[in-house]
C-alpha cells in the first residue's frame, strides 16, 4: 500500500464525521449542533513530550555459574585409605584434613632416618677426634702422610653422610605429614572417590574435588553479530561504552542476587560452535549463594545512549509503510509521523530517526483521532496523595 493511500485509509473517520449533520446524525436526520459550529468536539488525548537525553542501556545474556578455581585433591604418597574426614558436597576451609592415610609404615620411616641420622653424627665425632689426635703426631712426623689424610678423609666422608642422613629424615617426614590429605583451598567438597579400605597409589588416584566459590565466575556469550552492532554504533557516537561492566545477576525464579561484580575476562576469538565471543564475570558469593552450574541472566549495567530521544511505548503504532507516532502541532491537530524505533529503554522506546526532540507525542486516545483531526490536550492528572489516618 502507497503512502497516499494510507493517508485516505487514516482519513476515513474525518469523512464519515463530516457526512453526519450537525447533531451527530445524518444530514436527513434531525439534532442539535456541536460546539464547534457543527462539527465534533476535538477528541481529548494525553501527550508526552520528546526529550532528548542521556539514557542508561543494559544487555541482558543467558550465562552459567561455575567455581573461580577447582582443584583436584590427590594423595602424595602410597598407602591404605584409612578415614574420610569430611562430608560430601559440604563447604571445607583451606588446610581442613579430608582423608587419613594409614600413617604406621610412615611413622617407622621416621624413626629409621633418626637412628641412622643418630648413627651418621656419632661416625662424623669419632672420625673428628681421629683428626684431632693425629695432627700433633703428623707435625712430628710420628704418622705417615697417609694416615693423616686417611683421618681427615673420614671426617669430611663423615658430615656428608649426616647430611644426607639428616635429607632421608626430612623426607620420612614430609611423608609422614602427607598422610594427612589437606583441602589445598577453601570452598565446596565434591563426591569422594575411593572409600576406606582402598590402596592408594599416590598421586594417580583422584580422592575428590574442591571448588572454590567465593568468588564465583559466570560465563556468558556475546553474539558475534551483536557485537559487530554495538561497535558500529560506538563509532558513530551513538552509544557510550564503559571500560568496565557492572554485572548483575538474575537467578532462575526472577530474584536478583543481591551482590554486584565486575566482567573480568573477555575473549578475543569468536566460538565456530556458537558464534559468540565467550566472556567471563566475577561476583562475591560469601554466604555460598550461588553453586557451580546454576543457568542465571546477566545483566550488564554502564553503557549509554547520549541525546537519546524516547517515547513512552504505546505511543508508537504499526502502519502499511511503518511504525509511525501522532504528535500534536501547533494549530491543535493531529499529525502522523514516521519514525525508526531502536530497543527499548525500560517502558520507552528510543527513535533513532523521526523525532529531534520537542514534539508533542500522543500517548492515549489514538484510536479516536486520524490525520488532521482536532484534538484536545487533556491536564495531566495530579498524583494522588497518601492519605494519613487520623488519630484517635
């Protein structure tokens, strides 16, 4: 449909009107003259007026929770599962004892090392007080040459082997200690694997998990052609984006989690899987809120639309040529305007090409008005106050 003809669709109501005689009725029938020297009263309408303005725009994406660190917990050491020292799927502090290994052949390392340790250091005094006591006898040339390098060999063979004596039992030790399984982190404990009872082969054998979940991370998508269309409109200067995001969280029934958090990680690559430009938040979870795996919307706060000009959304109606609007020039009548409208703006609707701002809008009463007809610019209605209850 051309436009002109859409101008006679939307002039029919006027036509009719002007058939009917000056009561309402037809011209064969009898009544009495409107106000207007015959014609019908100026429909009465509501308006808003156009703004140009600094509007907030948020983005909203379907993302998923997952653990700032998740750490795999293994033993350091071969032996018998002794105990499990902690419940399943519950929050654990860092260096809280998870399992037990059996700790005896460990305990009888120890006591191995100290005895040779004991024994080393008795061999290194013995060897010193042989150098000591042939020394005088060498510088009288009562020893031989070799005899007193022989004493003095010992001593230095002596203290290496209490050092290394002395290595085995910090080992024996160490191993002793890592019979006791330790959470590397504070966070959430996963299923344990092995039960007690099993043999442990180090650190081949995976015990459990701990996620860590204060912080937590969400991870969300970026589609790539949004993007492209958000750059685009960043370099006409018809969006302002922030360095950073403010990031807020809608969870599955509608609430919102209360703590705000910060976009940590964006991607450089788009996914040939999903054509989204992977990207990454970062939100407090001290009170273990929010679990790894939770489907939440995230909304992103920061960005503006400078001299951004908005109506209220019913305000825009669909014609055979476009979304258009009514606004109210200034000899009081009613005119059609095509406009181009953007996203929307809370309970508005941006125009990005028809309206400069200024203009009168019709917001309520379209549907009594067409081009050209007279209206009447209704009062805004005053707010009602709150009623106070008198006191008894």
């Amino acid at each position: 449909m051309t436009r002109a003809s859409f101008k006679q669709l939307a002039l029919l109501p006027l036509l009719l009107a002007a058939a009917c005689g000056p009561g309402g009725q037809d011209k064969g029938g009898k009544g009495q003259g409107g106000p207007m020297g015959g014609g019908m009263p100026p429909s009465e309408v509501s308006v808003a007026t156009a703004e140009a303005q600094t509007l907030p725009v948020t983005f909203e994406y379907t993302g998923q929770t997952l653990g700032s660190r998740e750490v795999e917990v293994r033993a350091r050491v071969t032996g018998i599962l002794l105990s499990r020292n902690f419940r399943e799927g519950a929050p654990v502090k860092k260096g809280q004892s998870l399992f037990t290994i059996d700790p005896a052949p460990f305990e009888a390392a120890v006591a191995r090392a100290e005895a040779d340790v004991a024994a080393a250091e008795a061999r290194v005094e013995q060897a010193r007080r042989n150098a000591a006591r042939l020394k005088p006898l060498y510088a009288e040339k009562a020893v031989s040459q070799k005899e007193y390098d022989d004493a003095v060999s010992g001593e230095t063979i002596g203290a290496a082997d209490v050092k290394a004596a002395r290595a085995r039992l910090t080992e024996a030790k160490l191993n002793l200690e890592y019979t006791k399984v330790e959470a590397p982190v504070s966070g959430v404990t996963g299923r344990a694997l092995p039960s007690e009872g099993t043999l442990v082969s180090g650190p081949n054998v995976l015990l459990t998990t701990v996620v860590q979940v204060d912080p937590i991370w969400v991870s969300f998508g970026i589609p790539d052609n949004e993007q492209a269309a958000l750059q685009k409109e960043a370099d006409a200067g018809r969006l302002a984006l922030p360095k950073n995001f403010e990031v807020e969280l809608r969870l599955a029934d509608g609430a919102s989690y209360p703590k705000k958090g910060r976009v940590s990680f964006a991607d450089v690559r788009i996914s040939q899987v999903t054509g989204t430009r992977e990207a990454r938040a970062e939100l407090p979870n001290p009170d273990g809120a929010l679990r790894p795996g939770q489907f939440v919307r995230v909304i992103l706060h920061g960005a503006a639309r400078p001299k951004a000009v908005a109506v209220p959304q019913r305000a825009v109606l669909d014609g055979p040529q476009g979304k258009f609007v009514y606004i109210v020039d200034e000899k009081g009548t009613a005119q059609p305007r095509p406009v181009e409208a953007g996203p929307w703006s809370g309970e508005r609707w941006i125009i990005t090409s028809g309206l400069t701002g200024g203009e009168r809008v019709i917001t309520d009463g379209v549907m009594k008005i067409g081009p050209g007809a007279p209206v009447k610019v209704a009062e805004p209605k005053p707010q009602a106050q709150p009623q106070t209850q008198a006191k008894k």
